[in-house]
C-alpha cells in the first residue's frame, strides 16, 4: 500500500508539473498558437455537447484495435520464425529491414489505392507500416534466448510440447509483451495519420478538420481525450498485467 501511495504521488506531482509547464508555454508563445489548459479542457465540453467526441473515439478504438491484431498475429509469426530458423534469416532477414525502411505514406497510399478509401484499408494500411518495427522487435529479441535450456530439457527426456510451454514460452514471453507495447503505441499514432489521409470519420479526421479551420483549442480538445485513454490503458491494464505476467522474476530475486 505504501508503495501504490508513493506511485500515486509521483504520477500527481508529474501531471502537475506537466500542465504547469503548458501553462507558462501557452503564455510565453500565445494562446492562439497553444491554448491553456483551461481553453482546452472548456473546448473538450464543447465537443462533447457537439455530441461527436465519444463517436469519433469509438471509431479509432476499432480501428486501432483491428490494426494492432492483425500486426501482432503477423508479427508473432514471423518473428519466431526468423528468430528460431537460420535458414529464414538468411532468406528473409534482409526483408524485414527494407520493409522497415519504406516511408509510412506509401503503405497508406497504396493500401488506399488498392483497397479503396474504407476501414479495412485503414486497417491493413496502419498495420503494415507497425509490422517491420514488431517483427524485427521480437526477432532480436528472441536471438537472446538460453539454448542451453532447451538442450537440458533434451537430455532429460522432456517431451516437446512441455518444452514448448515451460522452457520456451516463458522466455519469449516478455518479449513478445514488449513488442505488443510498441506496437499499440505505434498504431495509436499511425492510425491518426491514416485517418488523416483518407478517412471522413476519427480522432484524426476531426483533429484535421479543425486544423483547417485554424481553431488549435479544439484540435487539442479532439486529441488529448484519447490520449487520456491510451494512458488509462497503459497503467490500468498493461502494467498490472505485465506485473501478473513476470511475477515469478520478482520471486526469483528474493
């Protein structure tokens, strides 16, 4: 409990410190080119009485959410593969740095141009670009793992599919975790840029339209909501459950 306490504290005394440093930013270059904090949070009422904010919101969860299974599932896949295969880094390993090194717009543009301007060319567009960024990820990480584990297992008769559960799993797990938290904060921001491009619904969509009626309030107004979710996701779901997940490293260092 102490602990939690002492958490809670430091979280306050940064988001303190953060809006006061928005405050003395927002009057040192004016509040047209960055609204106060109190302009943006008055503007996020204004959204929700338009009645949009919740609207847009739930569009870009489904969409995030649907890009972030599609690069995972594919990720997983792949990164074990060339991670556990010699003969797979050698014919694909060079894959995964071009595909890494292609510009996020051409993934979007031709996503959108041979599926056509609707959700699941958002979808597989924001995905792709994630992709190169989990898989290469997961893949080094991967490369760390104890062979002389498994070859204990070998040796003592253990089958292949408990050695798959409780020598192999437990050690690519947390990499796997790890690239899973890159890969939703990517997709978070590549699914705004997508919205923006092609999109006539979402958080980035609004945030584009009011940033061509040059009102920066509510562009701020349409954001920060989201962004307020994500980081309920990251500490109110992802930590606890990493802290579930890897308990047993915590016993070990006792």
């Amino acid at each position: 409990m102490r602990e939690r306490a002492a958490s809670v504290g430091w979280a306050m005394l940064s988001a303190a410190l953060f809006v006061g440093l928005w405050q003395l930013l927002s009057m040192r270059v004016g509040s047209a080119v960055l609204p106060r904090p109190v302009q943006s949070v008055l503007a996020i009422g204004d959204s929700l009485e338009a009645g949009h904010l919740w609207s847009d919101m739930r569009v870009t969860a489904v969409r995030i959410a649907g890009a972030f299974a599609l690069a995972l599932t594919l990720a997983v896949i792949f990164g074990v593969t060339l991670g556990m295969s010699k003969t797979a880094t050698k014919l694909f390993g060079s894959w995964v740095t071009i595909a890494a090194s292609i510009p996020s717009l051409l993934y979007i543009v031709i996503a959108y141009l041979w599926i056509g301007l609707n959700d699941r060319a958002a979808i597989i567009g924001g995905a792709l670009v994630v992709l190169p960024t989990i898989t290469f990820n997961m893949w080094q990480g991967l490369k760390s793992l104890d062979p002389d584990l498994s070859e204990m297992a070998r040796a003592f008769g253990v089958s292949r599919r408990t050695t798959i559960t409780s020598v192999l799993l437990p050690q690519t797990l947390p990499f796997i975790f790890a690239a899973s938290r890159l890969g939703l904060a990517l997709t978070w921001k590549i699914m705004i840029f997508v919205e923006l491009l092609g999109r006539s619904s979402g958080v980035g969509y609004r945030i584009q339209f009011w940033y061509n009626l040059f009102n920066m309030e509510r562009v701020l107004a349409a954001a920060i909501p989201f962004i307020f979710v994500m980081l309920t996701l990251e500490f109110a779901v992802l930590r606890p459950l990493e802290r579930h997940l890897f308990r047993w490293k915590r016993e070990e260092s006792r």
